[in-house]
C-alpha cells in the first residue's frame, strides 16, 4: 500500500476542490477513517502527517487507541452508531463523536461526560435518505434536537453529520450534502451559536469532493487512504 501517496493525492483533491468553490483549503480537515485496518497502517498515516482518525465500533477501537497514547497530537474520531451501553468507553476512548442520533444517547453521553469531569465535542447525525439501513435524527426534529443537546454541561454542540446513500456519480450525492449545509444555516439563523464550531461533517473516499463544493469542513475518508478494506 502507498499510503503516503495516497494522502498527498487526497490533500491536493481536497484543495483543488476548497478553491473551486472559493473556500480556503484549510477549511477543511481529514479524518482517515481506520476501521478494519491495522495498527501498522495507521502508523505509516501518522508518518505521513495525518492526526485524526476515525473508528466505527468502540470494540475496534479499544484494540487499537491504547496503542497509540504515547503519540502526542493524535485525534479520535467516533463516526459509527453509538448504542446507549457503550456510551461510557466511547468518551474514555474518543475525543470527537460524529453520531450523536438522539436525546437519550446525549443525555446518557452528557451523564458520563460529568462523571468523568469532561466535555466533549459532537455532532448530531441527521438521516436524510430515510434507508433502513442508516441511523440519524430525523430533519423534522432536529431544531428541538438541537436545542435539548445544547444545554447539556458535560457536550459541546459543534455541527452535523450524514451519511446519505451511496451513489456511483458524486453529482446524485450533491443535494443531499446541500441540505445538510441548509439546515445548519438555518439553524444558525434562528440561534447564532447553536452549532458551536459550525462543522458539515460529510463526504467519503467516492464523493469527499463534492461535499468539500456543498460546504464540509470535515471529510471522512478511509478507502482511498488505506485501499480496500480486510475482511473482519
């Protein structure tokens, strides 16, 4: 695997793709998504410069985080559904967490949270391809989400997360990742601040560019870091 040279390729994609839609490249961060792949490869993405890596399974990721503590730097990003049950290990292990889908798992995140006299930063996922197969608070829903997660101590509100459905041309993806970027705004209009950092957290190895174009300013990309992903 050529790791290295597939992150300088992803950083000039990501910048090419900032400037097109006028933005500045440092808008945007990279998230290497790690799941399945050994601590070996994380090491050579480390190497290479990059910080923050994100994990779907908290299982998976009490193997690999411990591994890597003594590097000064490093970021932790859960990006996979979170069950109530687990919420726990999650703040003890992660620094950042994307899939924050409903007032109870806050309000369980947040109990620990205080707990362990921590804050954390998240996301809240919004489901906007209704798929079965996919989590996320529903649109109509999420200005109340929003306001009942902004309140609690022990979690700091800092955006949106999605996951929209999987299609071979970018273009189809687009109008999913400009809704997103339109509830944040309106959201944002009606409370300034609300949305702390303000982060579209959107767009993987297939369509990372057109979701830079629609407004993220984080990107999650795995496949095309490390290459196609082991079996587990």
């Amino acid at each position: 695997m050529h790791i290295a040279q597939n992150i300088e390729r992803i950083r000039e994609r990501m910048a090419r793709a900032a400037t097109l839609s006028g933005r500045s490249p440092d808008e945007v961060a990279l998230v290497a998504i790690s799941k399945t792949f050994p601590q070996e490869s994380i090491s050579q993405a480390i190497a290479a410069g990059l910080t923050k890596f994100g994990e779907n399974r908290v299982q998976e990721a009490e193997a690999k985080i411990p591994f890597f503590a003594g590097l000064p730097g490093l970021e932790w990003h859960l990006v996979g559904h979170l069950q109530s049950n687990k919420a726990r290990r999650a703040v003890e292990l992660f620094d950042v967490i994307h899939s924050v889908d409903s007032f109870k798992l806050a309000e369980r995140l947040n109990k620990v949270c205080l707990e362990l006299q921590k804050k954390i930063p998240v996301l809240i996922q919004v489901d906007l391809g209704g798929e079965e197969t996919k989590f996320g608070a529903d649109p109509s829903q999420l200005r109340e989400l929003v306001g009942l997660v902004s309140h609690l101590p022990g979690l700091r509100l800092n955006g949106l997360m999605t996951i929209p459905p999987f299609f071979e041309n970018p273009d189809q993806v687009r109008p999913f990742f400009a809704r997103l970027r339109a509830l944040k705004d309106s959201l944002e209009a009606e409370q300034t601040g609300c949305l702390g950092q303000r982060h579209l957290s959107m767009g993987m190895s297939h369509d990372f560019e057109a979701a830079i174009q629609e407004g993220a300013t984080i990107v999650r990309i795995g496949t095309a870091i490390f290459g196609l992903r082991p079996y587990m």
